[in-house]
C-alpha cells in the first residue's frame, strides 16, 4: 500500500516490561497516534484483565483489547461481567479478544481442549447476548445457563457496546469467525501468505451470515524487531521464533517453514524450554526464516514487510515489540 495512506496502527503488550513501563508506552503510543493496544494472556504469566483496567485508566481514545483470553477457564457470564465492568470503566473502548487457547499448557492445567469449535461458538453467542442486556437461557455442550442476566442494581441497564474479536489461527476456526464474531485478531509468526487463506475461510465463514469480508475487522499481530543495526534486530527476533518452531510447529509449517527446520529445533527443545535449549537451538534458524515471519531488520525492511501484511488482508498491524526500545519502534510507525 502507498505510506500516504493513513493506516490504523496497535502495539501488542507482553510481560517483558513492568505494568507501569507498559503504561507510559501505551500513553506514548496513543500520543503518537496508535489506535489499539491489545494485552496478551497466552502464558501463565500476566492475567489480562488487570492490565487493560490501567491501560484504560491511563488514556483517553485508544482502544484496549483481551489479546487473548481463552474460552475455556472463565464462565461466559464471568466473561460478560468482567468485559462489561472494563466498559463501565472506559465506554466504547474495550475489545474482547477471545481464543482457543493452546496444549500442552491446557492439559497441565486439567483442561480438556474437546471440541473446541463447539466451545468457542457456545461461549461467544452466550456472551454476545449477555452484554446486550438479554437474560440468557442456554442448554449447549459446554454452556449451561438458566435465566442467567447481568444483574446491574446501581447503574442504568444498557447494552454494553464490547465487540468480540477470535484470535483464530486454523482455518475451520476462522471460517467459524467469520460467522460469528466482530472481528479476528491474526496470529503473529506467520507468513503474509497464509493470510491469504485465512481471508478465503474467514469469507467462506461470513458468507454463511449473510456477510462479506468487509464486514469483519482484520487486526494482526505482527512480532517487529527494528534497529538501525540490522543484525541486532534479526538477533532480537531469533529467540522467540524458535521457541515457536518448537512449541507451535503446526503454526510454523503453514507459513512454510520446512519440516527439517521443524525437527531439529523441536529435538532440542523441552516443554517448558529454558533459555539455554532455546539460546542452542536458535543457532540452526537462519535470518530468511527470522524474516519471513517476523517484520524484523531495518526501519524500511519492517515497514515493508508490514506492508506485505496488510496487503494479504490485515486491516490493522498490531505491532509486538521486541527489544528495550519500544519507543523507537512506535516512532519509526507513526512517521
């Protein structure tokens, strides 16, 4: 796409930075004209929740987003109540961002991923309705509730204006997003190709609604690591992407990482991988593979490959930074 063009930028937030850093990037991010921060739960590592509350506390227009809770350690009306709590805090700002979640780390923790379209469908209608003020009886699977209503008693009833993003990463998931949900939130570590089959399924997915692509919001978390040092950068990004060659292959050989690369990685690494595993492995990943599914490199190598992204489909890059210089990375995007 052409740098005239005005596009809707978001920065991803891990656990790499103390909650109150986190809170002057993200003011500095909204200063500086981003328009989302999504806060990631994917680990046991920081709740969600928490963090988007001072996020929101700390801001005036940018939105704040579940990057992503999973649908299966909260009750639907739990998730309804909590999402409908960060609106009262911050009307119309507050994104539910909801997955799957992942194993083993589900497995260690007694939760049994069956079934998990089912799941995911049940869990979104439910709370879909519960914030829309209705009182939801529901006989599903895993859904079960009973004249069950957000039981507002001190602030007026209305709708709660949260919009419910699928953070989906197989294709029979985002065809089901683009079904049900008000957006999908891309995986990072992927190739720009596979979005290119993930718009196909998410169409399939919105077609059976009545609805096309267009209706359905597209961020994507994209992993950037940018310097004017260009191998520093690719040395920045290298560590995370093999972690991920060796606990999410499945993601990594859609994007067309060869399977050798897969296997070799996958034998020196352990679940949970230490840093030492990680630190030997991350010698057999090559800087092509680093950048075909990272923007990592140069300021012009990472803008042109977010480029890359928005041209298969993502309509909003939420940038995942890496490296102790946040600030440079939101700076080289806001230009």
């Amino acid at each position: 796409m052409s740098r005239d063009e005005a596009v809707a930028f978001g920065m991803y937030v891990q656990d790499a930075h103390p909650i109150r850093e986190s809170i002057e990037t993200v003011r500095y991010a909204e200063e500086r004209g981003f328009t989302s921060v999504w806060q990631a739960e994917s680990r046991l590592a920081r709740e969600a929740t928490v963090p988007m509350a001072a996020f929101l506390s700390h801001t005036t227009d940018i939105k704040v987003g579940s990057g992503v809770v999973n649908n299966w350690t909260r009750n639907p009306a739990l998730l309804a109540s909590t999402f409908s709590t960060l609106d009262d805090l911050a009307p119309g700002r507050v994104i539910l961002g909801i997955g799957a979640w992942w194993d083993p780390l589900a497995a260690q923790v007694g939760i049994e991923r069956t079934k998990p379209l089912t799941a995911m469908k049940e869990t979104v209608v439910a709370v879909r309705a519960l914030l829309n003020d209705e009182t939801v009886t529901y006989d599903g699977e895993f859904v079960h509730l009973e004249g069950v209503a957000l039981d507002y008693v001190h602030q007026e009833r209305r709708p709660k204006d949260v919009p419910i993003y699928i953070g989906a990463t197989g294709m029979k998931m985002m065809e089901l997003t683009g079904e049900i949900a008000d957006g999908v939130l891309l995986n990072y570590l992927v190739a720009p190709a596979y979005n290119q089959r993930a718009v196909d399924a998410l169409a399939k997915g919105a077609a059976r609604a009545g609805r096309t692509i267009d209706d359905l919001d597209r961020p994507q978390l994209v992993v950037c690591s940018v310097s004017e040092d260009r191998s520093a950068a690719l040395d920045g990004a290298r560590m995370l992407v093999t972690q991920y060659l060796g606990q999410q292959p499945h993601i990594m050989k859609a994007s067309g990482v060869p399977d050798e690369l897969l296997q070799e990685v996958g034998n020196l690494l352990s679940w949970p991988a230490t840093h030492e595993e990680v630190k030997a492995a991350s010698k057999l990943v090559p800087d092509d593979i680093v950048q075909l599914i990272t923007a990592s490199g140069t300021p012009e190598e990472c803008r042109a490959k977010v480029d890359e992204y928005i041209a298969t489909g993502c309509t909003s890059p939420i940038l995942y930074p890496l490296g102790p210089d946040v600030r440079f990375m939101i700076d080289v995007f806001s230009d």
